[in-house]
C-alpha cells in the first residue's frame, strides 16, 4: 500500500483533488496496522508523500506529531525536537485554533525535555496568552503556564514565575466552579499552585508590583491564606513596617519543605539566599523610616546578621536605587537620606527661583529709590 501512495501521489500530472483523497484515506489507516513497526513506515511514509504541498498541509503537520511522539517513546528526543519544530503551524490556516495550540504547547514539550530555552523563547511568542482567555481553552491554558514556569525559573525571573502560579491558580478555581468537562482539577494542586504564587513572591526583588501583589495577596486571597498560617506570617510581616531579625535557621525550618527549596527545582539553594535577602532588605527599608543615622554594629544587631553582611545588603540596595545611605567605616556610621522624587526636585527648583527672583525685585526697587532721593 505504501508503494501504490508513494507511486500514484507522485504521477505526473495527477490532481490535487485524488492526491488529497488518497492522502486523507491513508490517514484512515493508521491506527488500523497490526504492528507499531507497520503503523511507524506508514506514517513516515505519508510524511514523505505530503511534504511541501499546501493542500495537504494537516495531514502533513498531524502525521509529523505522531511521528515525534513515537521518537519521544523511544527516548530519542533530539530527533523527535528537530522533526516537530521544521512544521510552522502557526502559519497553518486550515487547522483549528484549539489544535494548533496543542501542537505548539506539544512543540514548547519537547524542546523543555531538550533544554533549549533559546528555542522556548521563540516558541512562547507564538501565543498569545489574551487568546488563551477564550472558552473551552481551559486545559490548554493550564498546560501553557505549567509549561513556561521552568523556563522562566531557568532565567531567575521570580516575579514572571509568581504570576504563571497565581494564574493557575485563579484558572483553577474558576475551570471548578464552572464544572468545565474534560479538566480534573484536585486540592492539592491548587493548595500547590497557591503556595508557590506566594513564596516565589516572597523572593521576588523589592519593587512596586511586588508590594502591589503582596497586598493583593492579602486582600483578595485572605481566605486562601488563613489556611497556610506559615504563610500568613510572612506575608503580613513584609507588608508592616516592622523588624523581623533574621534567624536562618528557623526560616529554612518552617518553609524548607516547600516546593521552591526543593532538590528537584532548578536553583532551589538560590531561592532560600533570596529569601533572607528580602528580609534582610525588609528590614533594612523599615530602620530607614525611623533613623537618619545609626551605628553599624547597632544597626547588625537590629536586623540579625553579621556588620560585613549588613554593609553587602547597603551596598546592594544603594546601586539598585531602593534605598539612599552612606557608610562611614572609619566612625562605624550608616546615614539614611531621603530619596528624592521628580516631583520634589521641581519643586525645590520652583522655590529657588521664586527667591532669587524676590531678591533681584527688591533689589531694583531700592536701587530705584536711592536713585530718586539722590536726584531730589
């Protein structure tokens, strides 16, 4: 049957209306050969038959999943990688939406098992993640930001990883309440997705929209957060303007069993530094409110760690502009300065030059006057 395709698809001259029949028809076959050997030459086969010709373009791109799938079973992933991703099926007009999605998030699969986070990069601009708001794309989304969660923990983007967690979660509890068919949803992945939506929060650099999701946090999954009073401690304590002296090991104690401190996560020892770095930090932006000058050593024992690591955290916060101080290490003294603002610098600029100008007014009035009294 294989010869009889190759042969008649390739005849001179034969239509493009028998090629696609003939083509569709052989599809139908498929999954009826006796052996996974047969049911592979087939595949391969109709590949070789519908390469390059537009008009049978699905059957081309569908013939080359299953072709990837069974190299992905047997173990032969770079092949399986370099076979799907020659198919542009974002260019596919004839396909539905719904499975070209699956063939690209099928494609970001393989080249994830690949670490290519060079070609992951390319492949998430493909969609667009307004697009996956649409009805019955719920199980697609999900698999979307299950997906790019490693690649964006790859790139030490925190915040980005914070929100895919935060948007499964609210993908979640949203597919639950709908009762959307076809999606299984348990409590111990939204328990999960919620965790990590807080706690890659937590380590996430200072920032407005970091305080901004802190809060949200607070406000809008309150009832979430109650259940996790770990959890609630943390986040209530980095939203006041209150000290919390770090203990590390008492912090790694009661937050080392979640998931982002975990062996199996990329970069897990890097997200406990972090996470006493923001506490250090924390720390350090409430002593700022409060003093304008502070003696190192004092300063150290306020906020729990040792003067050379205070002076790293100052230095730190200092070059990424978050906070303004000098250290004088000879008297062994921090000095906070308030950060000036736009705003408050036109300011200052507007007051300065309303009084020179008041000046040189009353200047000119009295040179006016010792003029007329000399006249007189």
């Amino acid at each position: 049957m294989r010869d009889f395709l190759v042969l008649l698809t390739k005849r001179r001259g034969q239509a493009k209306k028998a090629i696609a029949d003939m083509v569709q028809l052989a599809v139908t076959f498929i999954d009826k050969m006796p052996t996974r050997e047969e049911k592979f030459n087939l595949i391969s086969t109709i590949r070789e038959v519908t390469e390059g010709k537009i008009f049978v373009e699905v059957e081309y791109a569908r013939c080359t999943r299953q072709y990837a799938e069974m190299k992905e079973e047997d173990g032969q992933i770079d092949e399986a990688t370099d076979t799907i991703q020659e198919v542009q099926i974002e260019t596919y007009g004839s396909m539905e939406k719904k499975e070209k999605l699956e063939y690209i998030l099928y494609q970001l699969k393989l080249v994830l098992l690949r670490k290519d986070y060079v070609r992951t990069q390319i492949i998430l601009k493909k969609i667009s993640r307004k697009g996956l708001n649409e009805n019955g794309l719920e199980a697609i989304k999900l698999n979307y930001y299950s997906q790019i969660i490693e690649y964006y923990n790859h790139e030490k983007d925190n915040l980005e990883v914070a929100k895919c967690y935060q948007t499964l979660y609210d993908t979640m509890v949203a597919t639950e309440e709908a009762k959307v068919e076809g999606v299984e949803i348990t409590e111990q992945q939204k328990r999960s997705s919620f965790e990590n939506f807080v706690l890659y929060l937590m380590i996430t650099s200072y920032s407005n929209e970091q305080v901004d999701l802190l809060n949200i946090v607070n406000t809008k999954y309150s009832r979430e957060l109650e259940g996790i009073p770990t959890l609630e401690k943390f986040v209530h304590k980095f939203l006041v303007s209150e000290l919390m002296p770090l203990n590390e090991e008492k912090v790694q104690e009661e937050l080392g069993g979640y998931e982002p401190f975990q062996e199996a996560i990329e970069h897990n020892e890097d997200h406990l530094k972090l996470l006493f770095k923001q506490i250090i930090q924390h720390n350090l932006r409430v002593i700022e409110k409060y003093y304008a000058r502070i003696q190192l050593d004092r300063l150290s024992a306020l906020i729990g760690v040792g003067i050379e690591r205070t002076e790293n955290e100052i230095a730190d916060m200092v070059v990424n502009k978050r906070i303004v101080a000098k250290i004088n290490r000879l008297d062994g003294i921090v000095k906070f300065h308030k950060k000036e603002f736009v705003n408050d610098t036109l300011n200052n600029w507007n007051h300065d030059i309303k009084s020179l100008l008041g000046k040189i007014d009353k200047t000119c009035h009295l040179i006016n006057r010792e003029r007329v009294v000399y006249d007189n």
